[in-house]
C-alpha cells in the first residue's frame, strides 16, 4: 500500500520536474524511503515495548 502511494506521488512529481532535477527526485524518495523505515522500526519497536 505504502509503495504503490510512494510510487504514484514520485511519478507525479516526476512529472512535475524537469529532466535536470532528477537525480534530486531520486534522492528525495531514497531519503524518504530510509525515513519511513525508520519510522517503522521506531513504531514497531514502542509496540512491543508496551
């Protein structure tokens, strides 16, 4: 669920960039890809500490 929204919002920001600005599109979604699994570890963690 999580990539397929991932996907559609870097397509359409893709979409929205030009050709020069891709390499900063890749790193944003790598970026937010390693924040978003910190996240998760982080909630997954607090979880079972409960």
């Amino acid at each position: 669920m999580a990539q397929t929204y991932l996907t559609s919002v870097t397509g359409y920001l893709g979409s929205q960039f030009q050709e020069k600005n891709l390499v900063f599109l890749l790193q944003f979604s790598h970026h937010f890809n390693v924040v978003h699994m910190y996240m998760f570890k982080f909630t997954a963690q607090t979880m079972l500490e409960r």
